[in-house]
C-alpha cells in the first residue's frame, strides 16, 4: 500500500465522541502536500489513526451548505 502523509492544518469542532476515546471531527486536512479540504472523519485521540471520512473542496462545501439549509 503506498504511504500518504496528511497535516491537520486547522482543527474547527468535534461532533461526537465515542466511549472508546474516538472522536468524528470537522477539520482541514492536508493530504500529500496538496491544498487543505474540510474533512469530516472519526479520528484516535492523538490523531495517529483515522477511520474512514469525506473530504470536501470549496465548491462541494458551498453546495452541502445550500442542501443543509434547506433540511
């Protein structure tokens, strides 16, 4: 598997936390060096491990809040 690297460029909120330590986070991740996206994972609680997520660029965040503010 090839190795990625990823930097926690601004960490903006936690939306829950599970019994075990493991937090679903909103933050903006860096992956590879490539510009920063809002990301929205679980994590450890030293941000060595991550679960499975959703990046989001600028255009995407723009249209999730159009579909949010209409739920």
């Amino acid at each position: 598997m090839a190795e990625f690297k990823y930097e926690i460029t601004k960490e903006i909120g936690v939306l829950s936390e599970s019994k075990s330590g493991w937090r679903k986070e909103v933050n903006m991740v860096s992956w590879n060096g490539a510009a920063a996206k809002l990301d929205i994972r679980d994590w450890s609680p030293n941000h060595e491990k991550m679960g499975k997520g959703i990046s989001l660029n600028e255009s995407e965040i723009e249209k999730l809040k159009e579909l949010l503010e209409n739920v």
